[in-house]
C-alpha cells in the first residue's frame, strides 16, 4: 500500500491576554478540515488535529464499513495543500455508496460523526469473548497511566484522547496507543486503522476514552470486537442500551480509584485492597 506520512504539527502558539493585561505565548490545538474521497468520489469532510491523518482515514473507512478489507486498499494520499485525503482501491469500492450514504445517521460525536449503513444491525451478529475477566486492580493501573502520559490535552486543552490497552499481570496494563484529536470520533477511528495496519486483533484488549460514552462509541469498539470500554466520563442512554445488547463491559467515571460498572459486571474482578469505611 502507498502511504503518505502527512501528520501536522499538533499544536500552534499564539498569544494571549492574560488576566494581569499581559502577552503571554499559549499553545493551542491545531484543527484542520480534510475532505475524504475515495476513488474520487468525495464521502466526507472531517474536522481533524491533523496529527495521524492516514491512520484516521483508514479507521474511518473501516469503521464505516466503506471498505471491507485493508488488502482492498491501494493508496492513502493526505495533501495538505488541498486539505484532501484521496483513497484508491484495488477494486472500485463506490459501487453501494449511494444506497450506504443515504443511510447516514448524524451522530453526538464533537463536530459531525455519521455513522453509515445500518450498523445496528451488523453488530447484532457480533460475539464479543465472555472468558476474559478485568481485575480492579488493573484498571487502576490503566488510569494512572493514562493521568500521566504526555499528552496534547495538558498542553493545549481542546481535544479528546483514546487509547487500547491490554492487560499485562495480575495488577498491571500497559497502553499500546494513544491517540488525541478534536472529536472522540477521529481518535477512535484512527486508533482502528493503526490497528487495521498493524494486524492488531482487538478481541481481549481495553478501549479507553475521554470522552462521554455514545453509541457511537459503543458501535466502534464493537465492531473492534472488544469486550472492554471505559471511559473518565459519562454515557448516554442508547450507549447503554446498546452496550447491554451486545454483551460489552462498559465503565463510566472511572478515576483515580473510582469506576462504575454499567454493563457487564461479569467480567470484573475486585482484587484490590478497598478503602476503609468511616462512619
């Protein structure tokens, strides 16, 4: 596969008045529209950190099911003059586009997700893995780790992060990747066309967001085939309810040495020591 390595600069400094009336430099994030067309015809236009644009790309297409295979796919050409990511296959995959398209539903995700086709009811036919079981003791890991890797958020603020992570001891995880851009969507996708690239199977890995827990979200690590979502924040109702149908141990709140099981209970584990009660 021809593949370009177009990422841009994750941030930008400008300068701000700060509340004593000075000029102080301030980092912030970078956002930038890349319009997707794949053999040359245009799909969507997406509002991205710019940071990992091939990886997104090929998340997006996976994601969507615009493309079944990544053998399917011939080049990934991002050019940042024309703001464009243009997308050859091996075989014209436009054929269904239309009827997929006229399918699109416009999601919560930041910005514009849309997810195509009926996705419902694909995942309906997914089996997510029912022997892996996720000790307390490694989640907490997980979120310490995550509170303490470099990230754009601690820099610039404005943006979501995603990471998959995997189990590594009775009381350990280790992060494969992490992936921050302007919509928990684009991190999403982008982590799965890594994964797509990489050959990585998702089947008894941990998906770990930022942000709120959608159905959107719901559907995508679904369709990664991970038993495991955790987030720092909230969810929604038909995140939930979609969780619940698939089997998917979903967490919401999890900080520090807080979390809360709103799926899946079955598969975790409470191994670590819990804090004393005072009355």
């Amino acid at each position: 596969m021809q593949l370009t390595n177009a990422a841009r600069p994750a941030t930008f400094e400008v300068e701000a008045l700060n509340e004593r009336g000075e000029m102080v430099p301030t980092s912030i994030a970078g956002e930038h529209p890349l319009t997707l067309y794949l053999d040359k015809r245009e799909i969507v236009t997406l509002m991205t950190l710019g940071h990992a644009p091939e990886a997104l790309v090929l998340g997006y297409l996976r994601n969507q099911r615009l493309v079944g295979s990544i053998e399917d796919i011939a080049a990934v050409q991002v050019d940042w003059d024309t703001d464009s990511a243009a997308v050859t296959t091996r075989r014209r995959s436009t054929r269904g586009l239309k009827q997929k398209m006229a399918r699109r539903t416009v999601t919560t995700g930041c910005g514009q997700g849309t997810v195509f086709g009926d996705l419902m009811e694909e995942i309906a036919h997914v089996t997510l893995r029912d022997d892996l079981r996720l000790a307390d003791a490694q989640l907490f890991d997980l979120i310490e780790k995550v509170r303490r890797h470099e990230t754009i958020y601690k820099q610039a603020g404005a943006v979501h992060g995603c990471a998959l992570a995997q189990c590594t001891g009775p009381a350990a995880a280790e992060i494969l990747m992490f992936v921050e851009d302007v919509g928990r969507h684009n991190a999403v996708d982008a982590i799965a066309g890594r994964m797509w690239l990489e050959g990585i199977d998702g089947s008894d890995k941990i998906f770990y967001t930022t942000g709120r827990l959608t159905s959107e979200m719901v559907i995508k690590c679904t369709q990664m085939r991970m038993p495991f979502l955790v987030s720092r924040s909230g969810l929604t109702r038909m995140g939930y309810e979609i969780a619940h149908r698939v089997g998917l141990t979903m967490l919401g709140r999890a900080s520090g040495r807080h979390y809360l099981v709103f799926t899946g209970a079955h598969r975790i584990e409470r191994t670590a020591p819990q804090p004393t009660a005072f009355a």
